[in-house]
C-alpha cells in the first residue's frame, strides 16, 4: 500500500442523476429523484478514487462502513458533485468524509470507511464464507 495521502486531501466525482439512479423497488417506482442507495453507491465510488491510487497489484480495498445523512432531493438530469476528504488513514483503514451538491446545495454527507487488504486474503475470506453457506 503506498501512502500518497493525508488528511484534509479532496477528490472530485461527479454524476449526473439518470432515471436507473431513482428510488424504485419491487414495487415499483418511488419518486423520480436520486434515490438514497444510488447516493450510497456513488459516495462509496468517490471515496475509493482514494484506494485505487492507494493499493499496489496485489491489494484491493474494502467497504466497512458507509454512513448517509441524505437531506436535500435531485431530480433527473441533475448533476450531483461528490468530494470526499481524507479524515484519517491508519494502517491500512481509510476514512473518508464526503459532500454530495447539486449547485451548490447540499444533498447529502456522510463518512466511508475503506480497508487495503491482500486480494489472497480476501480471497480466502469469501471462499471461507461459501464454504459456511454451503454446510447444513
């Protein structure tokens, strides 16, 4: 893991808010607004643009924890600018703070939480995990 990074570090993402972005469920269509789970996605994609210039060939990163506080609604078409700022790197755990605007105006914040682990062990993890799932 190579440490290019410090606190108080940005990064940038933006999306425009597509109709697949809406909150809709088995059910159905919610409402045509950015919907709180594609927020999530998007929040996580924004904080990881850290990760990806972070781990080496061997390494990959890891969600632990990712928190939403989504205030404000975007329509489609909209586009939602992510920044995401480094509040901590330990080891090898990266937390993130992030913003989600849409002209300025708030629509979301929250944190995400990252871990850089060797892809062998989190190789041996999942496979540990099918290996439960499979027994009786």
């Amino acid at each position: 893991m190579q440490q290019h990074f410090q606190p108080g570090d940005r990064k940038e993402f933006r999306r425009i808010v597509r109709q697949e972005d809406c909150a809709a469920f088995d059910s159905g269509n919610v409402h045509p607004v950015y919907a709180t789970f594609a927020l999530a996605r998007d929040a996580e994609w924004c904080c990881r643009l850290f990760v990806l210039d972070m781990k080496d060939d061997t390494e990959e990163g890891i969600g632990i924890q990712l928190t939403i506080d989504h205030t404000a609604p975007a329509l489609i078409g909209s586009e939602v600018l992510f920044t995401a700022t480094v509040g901590y790197i330990q080891q090898h755990e990266i937390s993130c703070t992030y913003t989600a605007t849409v002209s300025g105006r708030l629509i979301a914040s929250g944190t995400q939480v990252q871990k850089i682990l060797k892809k062998e062990k989190l190789e041996r993890l999942f496979a540990g995990l099918s290996n439960d799932q499979k027994q009786p």
